[in-house]
C-alpha cells in the first residue's frame, strides 16, 4: 500500500502560491477582459451596409425579426449554435432542445448536444438580463462572453487546491502554467466561446486524477469515495460528449491493466490492486451516472438509439469493464490459477457487455451510428481541418506557434522514464504508468487529428502530478534536481506561454478575420431585411450558412453536424446537379431562396466531389451548378443576381460575395435585363455590354430594349441611346405589363432622354400598386432611384411607411 503524499515544502509551497493565485488568474482576467472589450467594439460596428438591429424584447434573439448582433471570433461555429439553441429553449419554455428548425430545410434537424451547457448559459443569461435589463434574447450572447472565463475560473478554483494538496506545488506550478499555454485547451475557455469540448476535457481531467487520488490511500474505504468521484466525472463526461469520454476510458483501462501489472508485488500495490474490488465499484458508479444522464437527458420522449452519445449500452459496457478489470487485476496480482470460476465467469460476462457496444454499432450503424456514414466520415477525415493530423499541420514549417502545439506531448517523458527504467519510488510507478498510458492514448489520437490537442493536454496533467509528487517525496532534502525538472517543464511550456501573451497583448487588433465576419454579418442582415418576414432559406457552404443563420435568422440547409446528415448530402445534390432542371428541382423541394457563395468560405468544390465520388485533386466538374453558377454571365432563368457589394477595405480587396435569388421562371429578355441591371449597379459596364448584342435580339420585348438603352447610357453610346430610345417609344403603350422593377428602370430612362412627363405618367400608372413584398425585391440601385425619381416626378410612394421601409433597405451609405 502507498502512503498519502507528504505536504509541501515551504518554499515549494509559496512558489505554487505565487503562481496559482496571482499569475494565471491575473492572465485570464487580463486576456478575457481584453478579449470582452475587442468583441464588443467590433461587434458595434454598424452603417455601411445597414444599420444596427432594433431591440425587441418580444423576440427570441433580442432583436427585431430575428437578428443577432454579437461578432464571433474565429472557429466559433459551434458557440453560434449554442446560443441559437439556448434562445430557442428558453423562448419555448423547454429545458432540453431536442429540435431546431433552422436548419436541414424545410424538416429541421434533431438535436443531441447536451443539455447542461444549454443550463449553464441559460443561468448566465438571467443573471445579466437581471442585471443589465436587455432582452433575456441579447443577454444569451452576453452570456458567451462570460461563460468561458466563468467556467474556468470554478474549474481552477476546483482543480488547483486539489492538485497543491495531493501532488504538491510543483505539479500545481506546471499545471497553472500549461492551461494557458497549451491554445487548444485554453481557446476553449476564453471569452467569446462557448462549447462543451473544454468541459468534457475537464471531466476526462478529473476521471484519471480522482482515480489517481484514491489509488494513493491507505485503505479501500479511504479511497472508494474517490474511485466514486472519478466514476461521476466519467458519466458527466459521456453525457456531454461519448465521443470524447470513451476514449479517456479505454485508456483508463489500458493503463489499470500496465499498472496493475507493476504493482503486482506486495509493497507496491496500488489500492485497486490490493482490493480490485473498486473497480467494480467504479465500473458500476460510472454506469449508474451514464444512465441517469441519458434519462434526464432523454426521458420520456426520445430514448432512441443513438450511439454517437450517451445510451446505456456505454453503461453496460462500463459497468462490464469494471467486472473484466477486477478479474484480470486479481489474475496480474494472484495468477490466474488463484481466480476463482466465480470471478472468471463474472470476468467474461463483463467482458461480453463490453463487446456489445461495438457489435450493436456494426449491426445497425446505418442508423445508430451516423458518424460512420461514409460521406460524413470523407467530408471530415479530408477536408476540415480540425481532423488533420499532427503531422501534416507540422509539415508547414517551424514555427514559435507549431512548437507549442507537440512540445507538451514529452512532459510524458519523465515519468515514462521512470516507469520503463524502474526507477523512482516502487509505489509511485503504478500511478504513474496509469497516468502515462491514458494521456498517451490521447496523444495518439491527436497526433492522428489535432482535435484531441485539447484533451491530450488535459490528460497529460494527471501524469506530471504524480510524476512530480514521486520526486518532491523522494528529494525531499535537494532541491536542485526539482528545480531542474521545473524548469525543464515550464521550458517546454514556453512557446505556448509566449504565444499566449503575444495573443492577448495584441488582442485589440482588428483582424482579416473580424472583417470578413462584419462582412458576413451585414450580407445576413441586408437578406433578413429583404425577406421581411417571409421565410428565407439560403443553400450555402456549411461555415457560410451557419454565419447567415446565425447573424439574419435565416434558415439553412447543410451545416457540418452529423445530426445533418440529410442536409449536408441534398446541399451536396444541389451543388453537384448537372442540369438547370434538376437544380430548379431539388431548390425547390428544398424551400430554397437564395444561393450565396462567399469566395473566403467557399466548400462548394469540396461537397461536389464528394458527391460524385472524386478525389480531391480532380478539377471540379464544369456541368454542376457550383461550378457554373459564378461564372455564368446569366443564371439559370429560375435565379436572378441580386447586387451585394461588399464594404471598400484592404481585408475584402481579393473577397467575393454572390448572391442569387429564386424566382418564377423567367423568360429569356428578362433573365438577360436582370443580369445586365446587375452588372450597371456593381459598376461592371463592360460585363453589361457583352449581354447587349443579345439584348439587341428581342427588339420587341420592352424591357430587353430599356436595358439595353440603359447599357449605352452607361457606357455614353449617344446613338445606341437613341436607337434604343426610338424602339421604346413605339413599344411604351405595352409599359403596364412590365414587372414593377423594369418599370422603375424604364422610368429611368425616360429621365435621361429628356422626357419626364412620360417617365411620372409610368410611375404614376404603377407606384400606387406598391406593396411591401415589392419594395423588399428591388435591388438597392433600383429602391434608389424609385425614391429619386418619386422625389423629383413628385409620384410619392402610397404611404410614408412605405418610404421609410425603402429608406431602410438602402445601405447607409447609400444617397437617399
């Protein structure tokens, strides 16, 4: 049996003192309140492609039709869902979001995140509604912006006297220092995110280091609390993410396994190998806290089978786990001719619940288990980055941030040199081959993709507590070595601990990255504008699409969650068809309203290829709409541009937005005058000219030859104006059958040719018909030049709501 590890020394002690409660607290106070403050100068720039939301408490999101305001920060998809979410629950009066409409148009998408985030936000929200008096709606986002530095200060609050108690100061010392040098562990938890991977990192923490706390006691009965304590993270874990929890104990049990077997021999006999009864009371704790999670979660309503979360068949496997652990660790300890058949029996029938799992994935994965679906597993293993290996993120060069990303992983190599080497106090190798095999588990899949950075880290502190516990006890009276094993830590450490402050340092900076989000924020806006109240379904790349339903309230199609799954494949479809008519087809049975594509989030290509089943190297086929859409100088006659011009800045020189909008089938003069009046608003009159000799062919179509009079008006063409404007007057009589917008353009034209009594005789036939849904489906040249013309004919829109909703639909720095 091992004995409880002796207290600190003074000077170690103060040293942890130092760290703990002045220098990393005093980090993430600094860095979130700098964070805090550039998020909400940036995220109040508003007036140049429209005007900052109204208030409006009666709306889910705390403003009016549906907006929302707060800019996120880079790689913060899933905090815009979160908070999505948490509006929509607290609006429906719910406790669990099991549902969302916003996405997979028009069906909607089930929901499996897990409720205590949801909580936690939503507890953040009421407490700043309570104190500030914003719309529960906005204090939703306020809330993302405490939540991380919140969430982590209990954390340390928790972990550091636990670890300075436990394990000394020099683990606490290393440990403060790691959190917030290691990025993928600390971006979790820095203001402005919000997202359960930093809390599942800490539950998968907290499993391995109450484990390792209770394997240091004396007795069973001093260390069964413990194991239970472990056993609940473990569960809080799997509720919040299986996917990251069963990995944490599969190395548990890899590592029980290594350990038991060194201390097999009396004297070094951890408290689980001495009484293997703990791990079934681990195994069965765990799987009691993974089955009420999954009720309260679940019950009664939707106790499915869905193994990419939480379900008790991961309880039986834990609980069967426990069983075939103690029965090996008796067999490590006693040989396996001292197992009982009891104990062997109990053994394999633990060992068979834990196969069960595995096997009910294989049977039914098409249903049970989304995440193996071929398409969803291509799209993530090749082209998003966060499952990219290690590896191939180093293979960018050398560089002070790549370092920091690996050098953590040989804080590992003391300790796995103590146990390998055998050296070392006996009772601490157990402990420490635990600690070493679980965070190596870890290792291994992060340096098989960079998302488990994260939690790598978060398992590797469990090891350097015990590995410099082993060393204060055994130095006790020398310093020196300790020192030296310190400082080889916090070098390691470094890089990361630099980058962190270079970070925060210049955390006032407005970046690429906060343009293109202002960007996109007002493109979702200026679309939520336009719809009105009507429902807005906008086909775009999954990271586009969850900007603009985040930020406009619109609806989406394919986002990248494997609860997406149908979205994803029939955006795909959309993408990849090869034929006007089958584009149309599937838009429509979509809902689908708008195209947009954004040059700087453009994953078009990618969901094409997968579709078709290429590989990423093949050019993107020439047939698909992707591929056409943006090069076409006339869409497809079921979609009409729609001019969108981003704000004039160095960050948006190279960037691109396009947008198209679903219309009725459009005639082929229409379609051509739509896109030649699209190219005049951008500017781009030589693009306008190309259409002008097809134009020129439909002579007798009225709106064809306006268009293309106002083509040589642009571009001065005095006898091609004229000739056009020759043709217009013999087919004005026919004016009245034009759409509205190509009355305004006709109107236009009159005026340049010196004939506005002819051009208030069309608007005075036409504006008194005006309605809202008409207003909102000009485009921004044409709503201007209707209030010019209105001003100056003295034919003013039929009620002065009306003017203010065209007002309003021009950008700010629009003339009005």
């Amino acid at each position: 049996m091992t004995s409880r590890p002796a207290p600190p020394s003074r000077w170690s002690a103060w040293l942890g003192l130092v760290v703990v409660m002045a220098a990393l607290p005093g980090f993430v106070i600094w860095d979130a309140i700098g964070r805090s403050r550039h998020l909400l100068e940036v995220s109040a720039t508003y007036g140049v492609t429209v005007e900052a939301p109204a208030d409006d408490a009666a709306s889910p999101t705390g403003y009016a039709q549906g907006r929302r305001s707060l800019l996120l920060p880079p790689a913060a998809a899933d905090t815009a869902h979160w908070i999505m979410q948490t509006q929509a629950m607290i609006a429906n009066g719910d406790w669990r979001v099991r549902h969302v409409d916003y996405d997979n148009a028009p069906d909607g998408r089930d929901v499996h995140w897990a409720a205590p985030l949801h909580w936690w936000l939503a507890g953040l929200a009421w407490l700043d509604h309570w104190a500030s008096g914003r719309p529960l709606g906005q204090s939703v986002e306020r809330a993302v912006i405490y939540s991380g530095p919140a969430m982590l200060g209990l954390v340390l609050a928790g972990l550091m006297p636990l670890l300075w108690r436990r394990f000394g100061a020099l683990a606490t010392t290393v440990t403060a220092t790691g959190i917030v040098a290691v990025y993928p562990f600390y971006l979790d938890f820095v203001a402005g995110y919000a997202d359960h991977h930093g809390l599942v990192n800490v539950c998968g923490l907290l499993t391995v280091l109450l484990l390792l706390v209770g394997a240091a006691e004396n007795s069973a009965q001093a260390a069964r609390p413990w194991f239970m304590g472990s056993a609940a993270a473990g569960g809080a874990g799997l509720w919040i993410s299986a996917a990251t929890q069963v990995p944490v104990l599969v190395g548990i049990g890899l590592g029980l396994l290594v350990a038991g077997w060194l201390g097999r021999r009396q004297g070094a006999r951890p408290a689980w190998v001495e009484q293997p009864g703990l791990l079934r009371t681990w195994g069965w704790t765990g799987a009691g806290a993974s089955l009420a999670a999954w009720l309260l979660e679940y019950f009664p309503h939707h106790l499915g089978l869905h193994l990419e979360v939480n379900h008790p068949l991961y309880a039986l496997a834990w609980a069967g786990g426990g069983e075939t652990l103690r029965a090996m660790t008796l067999a490590l300890r006693d040989g396996r001719a001292a197992v009982s058949v009891g104990d062997r029996v109990r053994g394999a029938v633990g060992a068979g619940m834990v196969g069960a799992l595995p096997l009910v994935i294989g049977l039914t994965a098409t249903r049970s288990f989304l995440v193996a679906d071929p398409f969803l597993w291509r799209l993530h293993v090749q082209y998003i980055a966060e499952f990219q290996g290690l590896p191939q993120i180093l293979r960018r060069g050398l560089s002070w941030n790549l370092a920091s990303l690996w050098l953590p992983l040989l804080l590992l190599a003391p300790g796995l040199w103590r146990v390998l080497k055998g050296t070392g106090p006996a009772a601490a190798r157990p402990r420490l081959a635990l600690a070493s095999v679980t965070a190596l588990v870890a290792w291994g899949m992060a340096w098989n993709q960079i998302r488990w950075l994260g939690l790598a880290f978060a398992l590797t502190i469990p090891a350097v507590a015990v590995f410099f516990q082993a060393e204060e006890q055994a130095r006790s009276g020398n310093r020196g070595p300790l020192l030296g094993w310190l400082a080889a830590a916090l070098l390691l450490l470094a890089p990361g601990l630099a980058s962190a402050v270079d970070r925060t340092a210049r955390g006032g900076e407005t970046t690429t990255e906060d343009i293109r989000n202002l960007a996109v924020r007002d493109l979702a806006h200026w679309l939520r504008l336009r719809g009105g109240t009507d429902r807005i379904v906008v086909a775009a790349s999954p990271s586009v699409a969850t900007q603009l339903i985040y930020y406009g309230g619109v609806t989406g199609i394919g986002t990248l969650y494997w609860e997406n799954l149908p979205g994803l494949k029939r955006l795909a479809e959309l993408l990849a068809a090869s034929s006007p008519a089958a584009s149309r087809e599937i838009a429509s049975q979509l809902g689908v309203t708008h195209i947009v594509l954004v040059s700087w989030g453009a994953f078009e290509p990618t969901l094409v290829r997968l579709q078709r089943g290429l590989s990423e190297s093949t050019p993107l086929p020439a047939d698909t709409l992707a591929a056409q859409l943006p090069i076409s100088p006339v869409p497809p006659p079921w979609l009409q541009r729609v001019p969108f011009k981003l704000p004039k800045h160095p960050a948006l020189e190279d960037g691109q937005v396009l947008v198209w909008e679903k219309v009725p089938e459009q005639s082929p003069p229409r379609a051509l005058a739509s896109a030649a009046n699209y190219y005049l608003e951008l500017g781009r009159k030589d693009d306008a000219a190309r259409l002008a000799p097809a134009l020129a062919r439909y002579e007798d179509d009225l709106g064809a030859v306006v268009m293309s009079a106002a083509i040589a008006s642009s571009r001065q063409d005095a006898a091609g104006f004229g000739a056009a404007f020759r043709r217009i007057l013999t087919l004005l009589p026919g004016a009245g059958e034009l759409p509205f917008e190509e009355q305004v353009h006709l109107a236009v034209v009159l005026v340049v040719a010196q004939r506005p009594d002819l051009a208030q005789e069309v608007l005075r036939r036409s504006v008194p018909s005006v309605d809202e849904s008409m207003l909102r489906r000009l485009s921004p040249g044409t709503l201007n030049d209707l209030l010019t013309l209105g001003d100056g004919l003295e034919v003013p829109l039929p009620d002065p709501r009306l003017k203010q909703l065209a007002q309003d639909l021009l950008p700010p720095t629009e003339p009005k």
